[in-house]
C-alpha cells in the first residue's frame, strides 16, 4: 500500500500486500478486470472473424464492449491505487518529498482526500442510477437484436469508486502517519 515506485516485477510483494481481507478483494477485483479484458478480445476476434469468413457478424459486440471498458476501469481502479500504479505527474510532488518529507506526505495525504472526494461523489452518484436500472429493467442494445442489463455495470462502477474511496483514505492515513 504505497506510493512509490514498484516497476521491479522480479521483486517480492510489498511486505502488506495482500495481508487483509480488503487486499484479496481489491487484487480480486483487479483480476476480474483482467479476465473481463481477455473475454473483449476474445470476442472482438471473434466479431472480426465471423465478419470477414462468414459475412455474420456477432450482434451487441459494439455495446458490449463500449459497456466493458467501463467494468473494466472500476474493477482496476482501487488496485492501481493499492499498488501504487495510478498515473500522476511526478514533477512537483517527488521533489517536494525529497526535499521537505513531512511537508510533502502531507501534501500527498491531501491529494489523497481530494480522491475521496472525488470517489465518494461517483459513487453517491452511481446509487440512484443502479437503484434505477434495477427497478426499471433498463437494458442497453437494441431491443430485438441485442440487449443487455445495464444495472451490473451499475454495480461495478459503485463497488469500484466506493472501494477507491476507501483505499484513498487508507494512503491518506499512511502519509499523515509517515509525516509524523
């Protein structure tokens, strides 16, 4: 559970990671996203050849795999964060660690409420959607070609920024107690 840089794929796993029940959940999640990666490639391939031998393409694979990159992004954002492989401009916030340690966790602990915030506002967001989609049956596609539910893409995306939500507060809580 850090920030720094973990790019050394022959290294030993972070001495924490995972060590909880929230860990496994997250890197659980994060292999799921993988999973669901390798299943659009799949059928892409499958699209693109069924199409080009057989003149039959798969309907609903446009939709489904616009809908995927979705899943996908939700079910890896709270390990990206956990394994300390967010995207983030390093110009400013290393240096200033370097430089000034206390000063620049916490710097990096506020950065982090801003991502609670920011999480905790799509999934508050998400609720009344998922709880919409549920009771209403919304489907996406086109309705007697292909369709699909739209309320587990919902789910997804709540579960994924709730858990994000809680991992940010998590690095917030080890840079204010590295700062110390």
């Amino acid at each position: 559970m850090s920030y720094e840089a973990n790019t050394d794929l022959e290294a030993a796993p972070a001495p924490g990671a995972p060590n909880s029940l929230f860990g496994w959940l997250v890197d659980g999640l994060n292999a799921a996203g993988s999973v669901v990666i390798a299943i659009v490639m799949l059928l892409m391939c499958a699209d693109v050849l069924l199409r080009d031998l057989a003149n039959r393409p798969l309907d609903g694979v446009a939709e489904l795999v616009a809908s995927s990159i979705v899943v996908i992004v939700f079910l890896q954002l709270p390990g990206t964060l956990r394994h300390g492989r967010m995207s983030r401009a390093d110009l400013f916030i290393d240096p200033f660690i370097q430089r000034r340690p206390r000063a620049g966790k916490r710097l990096r602990a506020l950065f982090s409420l801003a991502g609670v915030l920011a999480c905790s506002i799509i999934a508050y967001a998400t609720w009344p959607l998922l709880a919409r989609a549920w009771s209403d049956s919304e489907f996406f596609g086109v309705e007697g070609v292909f369709t699909f539910p739209t309320w587990p893409m919902r789910a997804v995306v709540l579960l994924g920024a709730a858990l994000a939500a809680v991992q940010y507060v998590l690095l917030a809580i080890q840079d204010l107690k590295e700062a110390r």
